[in-house]
C-alpha cells in the first residue's frame, strides 16, 4: 500500500478547494437576492411618485438659495419661509392659468350673448389683407359670408372647425394635467426645503460610497447645474415674458396677456418668443401707422433676441464644465424628455464630462514615470 496521501475526499471533493470561500460565496449571493427583491419591490412602489420626486428634487435645488435668504430674513424661521416660498410658486404656476381661463370664459360668453342676440356685427375687412396674395380673395370671401349670414358661414366653414377644436381641446386637456403635476411637485418640493441639508449630506456620503473620493463633489457639480441651468433657462424666459408683456400692453395690442402667457412657455421649452414676436410685428405692420409699427418693431426685436445674450452668460457662470457640454445637455435633454430633460440633461453630460476629465488624468499620472 502506498503511503502518499490520498488527493480525493470521502465526497469526491477536490483538496484546493475551500468550504468557507464556498459558503461566504453562497452567503453573498443569498444577501444581495434579499436586497435585489426589496429593492425591485421598492421602485415598484416609488415608481407612479417617480417623476413628482424628480421633479420636487430639480425645484428644491433650485430655490434653496432663495429659501435660505428668505429664512435669513425672517430671522431664521425656517418652516414659514419654506411655507411662504411654496405659495409664491403656486401662485406664479396657478395664477396665469387661471387668468387664462377666466379671459376665455369672459370672451366666449361675450360671443354667446352676441350671437343670440343677433348683435355681432363684423367690421369691413380692411383692404391691405384682402389683397394679400394668395390668400387675400380666400379670406375676403369667408369675411364677407360671415357678414352677411353667420349661419351660413358656420354650416359651411364648421366641418374643418371640428379638427381644430378637437386639437385645441386636448392641448387643453394636457395644459390642465400639466399644470396638476407641477402643484404636485411644488408642494413636495415644500417639503423638502427644511429637511434640504441633510438630504444633501446623505446624497454626498452615498455618491462617496459609488465614486470616492470625488463623489461629494460631482453631487455639488450637479446641484450647482441645476440652479445655473435655473438661472439661464427659467430666468432668462421671465425676463422676456415680462418684458413681452410690457411691451404687448403698453401698444395696446389685443390679446396681450394670453400672448405673453404663450410666449412665456416657448421661452421655457427653449423654443422663444419668436412664434408669437414675429407675427405680431406683421400684424402691427398691416394695422398701424409707420411711425408706432416702426417703434414696436424696434422694442420687440432686442426683446425676442436677449436670451442669445444672457443664457450663455447665466448658465456658465461659477461652472469649469464647457458651455458646449451645459448647452448640448439643454437642448438634447428637452429634445429627449421634455421640460425635465431640460434640467437632467446638462446634469447628466456635465457629470459624465468630469468622470472622463477625472479617468483620463489618473491614467496619465499612472503612466507617468517617477522621478
């Protein structure tokens, strides 16, 4: 018999192997089962809150500047400031809508009464629009069939009426939910004013936790996007709302609050005020004088072209992120996910940039020989 010892267990096990690596193994593997299941259990029930929560978040980081003012004044009352500031929010939200809403009531009923009382006399179109090419002879002929019997000009222009109203009425329809989401995450935002610093503290030690050493930083990086893209987009668009407004009311032109309303939200979706300038300075052109369509002309053209200006001053500004990598993130962020992505996408390209910017400069200094 021989005397070396056997390679083989009594289990047919190999020697080289090790009971406890196989069972600290299998006990990893049970632990990160549990966590994965609650964690796919929890998103499940975050996820009908998820764009609320996002949304609240984008909105907190935003305005904690002017909370923490705010508060500052209100000698430290941290909860009323937060409480005061919520309401602001809702009221600048609600508020436009709302006067939106009650001018389209008001004229629509004005018309209601007018056409049942057979008192809606339309004026003689002015000559300059019925000789417009093309289309010139086309509205002379509806303005003069409206003229002469609004019945027959409803029975014969209502069927290309009813695609319109059906568009007009789902832009609506989506208007209102948008408007519901926003005071949704207003409110939420409220909420998170108080508790702000040290959910900023726990995001830090979780992106350190991801990224060390440099993850509290990339969660400054991020927060610091937010308020600029704030600044740049949400800033920059009331400036030329307001300024739109002022402009519109101060000429007299009709229906200026529901265009400053409009105009304000292409500014926001970074598409501008040009849909509403441009044929308002073609109205005015048509309807006024040369000396008042002149001077309107010469306000509203710097007013529709100053976000050329200030975005790339505002949205750059404290930030060592290129302005291409901030400005790219806006318009493919809004382009891909909306109003959100309009926030989310320089985040997300700005953090991305900084990640590359950091892995390449630790290659190099690894690659570097020493002295």
């Amino acid at each position: 018999m021989s005397d070396e010892p056997s390679t083989e267990t009594s289990g047919g096990m190999d020697a080289n192997s090790n009971p406890s690596v196989d069972a600290r193994v299998i006990d990893i593997a049970i632990r990160l089962g549990v966590l994965g299941l609650f964690a796919y259990f929890s998103l499940q029930l975050i996820a009908p809150f998820f764009l609320f929560l996002l949304w609240a978040v984008v909105l907190t980081v935003a305005l904690y500047p002017v909370y923490a003012w705010l508060a500052g004044k209100l000698g430290g009352r941290k909860i009323l400031s937060a409480v005061l500031l919520t309401l602001f929010c809702l009221a600048v939200v609600i508020g436009p809508v709302a006067v939106l809403v009650v001018s389209l009531v008001e004229t629509l009923q004005s018309w209601f009464e007018a056409v049942s009382g057979g008192k809606l006399n339309l004026p003689t179109l002015p000559e300059r629009i019925a000789g417009l090419p093309l289309v010139g002879e086309k509205i002379a002929e509806f303005w003069g069939l409206a003229q002469r019997s609004l019945e027959l000009f409803l029975t014969k222009v209502g069927p290309m009426l009813v695609p319109a109203g059906s568009r007009i009425l789902s832009v609506l329809a989506s208007l209102s939910g948008s408007v519901l989401f926003f005071v949704v995450s207003i409110i939420l935002a409220g909420c998170l004013f108080v508790p702000g610093p040290s959910l900023a503290k726990g995001a830090k030690r979780f992106a350190d936790r991801i990224i060390a050493p440099r993850g509290a930083e990339f969660v400054d990086l991020a927060g610091a996007t937010i308020r600029n893209v704030s600044r740049g987009v949400i800033g920059v668009a009331v400036i030329q709302g307001l300024l739109t407004g002022v402009i519109l009311i101060a000429f007299s032109v009709p229906l200026a609050g529901i265009l400053t309303f409009v105009a304000l939200v292409l500014c926001i979706v970074q598409i501008g005020p040009a849909l509403v300038i441009l044929p308002t300075i073609i109205w005015a052109w048509s309807a006024w004088d040369l000396v008042p369509a002149l001077l309107f002309t010469v306000l509203m053209v710097p007013v529709m072209l100053v976000d050329n200006v200030l975005r790339p001053i505002l949205m750059s500004r404290g930030l060592d992120t290129p302005m291409l990598i901030i400005l790219i993130g806006v318009l493919g962020g809004t382009i891909a996910h909306g109003l959100l992505g309009l926030f989310l996408g320089p985040v997300v390209l700005a953090v991305f940039y900084e990640l590359v910017i950091a892995w390449v400069k630790v290659g190099e200094e690894e690659n570097t020989p020493e002295a």
